[in-house]
C-alpha cells in the first residue's frame, strides 16, 4: 500500500465528514519543529488525540487553531530560551 499524502488523505475521507489525525512524526515534519517543542506544546495544553497504547494523533485544524492563540507565547518561550541559551555560554 503506498503511502498517502494529507491531502490524498484528506480527499480520501471527506465523504465521511471525519478528517485525518496526524502521527507525532507527522505533525513535527508539517511544521518542521522537534520532538522537544511538540512535548512543550502538549504541556502547554495543545490538543491531541491518546490513542490505546499510549500513542498520540493530532488534528492538524485544532493544533493550528490551538497555535494561532499561543503564538505570542510560544514566540515569547521561545525568545526566552535563546536568552538563557546564550548566556549560559556565557
């Protein structure tokens, strides 16, 4: 089975209303941070999918609203942790 892109599977699915939930690996490629900031988002309250097993599925039309609203944080996060990045090389 060849492998689908989010649009091919988002086409796929649109008869049924349902949308397609996005691995970890998935949602980090989509908006090319690391494992390190999608942990920090889902402990800033990002939405996410649990799954059996523990595995995690992200819709990518909540985690993008959800982004929209932290994004003055999450810029701010950010800023501070360069800050203390370079002093601390200091």
């Amino acid at each position: 089975m060849a492998t689908q892109t989010l649009a091919e599977r988002s086409e796929t699915l649109a008869p049924t209303g349902l949308t397609p939930l996005l691995a970890t690996d998935e949602l980090m490629a989509h908006y090319g941070v690391s494992n390190w900031t999608v942990n920090d988002w889902l402990k800033k309250g990002c939405p996410v999918e649990r799954l059996p097993g523990g595995r995690r599925r992200f819709n990518l039309a909540h985690v993008k609203a959800w982004l929209e609203l932290h994004a003055e944080t999450a810029a701010e996060t950010s800023a501070e942790r360069s800050r203390k990045a370079v002093a601390g090389r200091s």
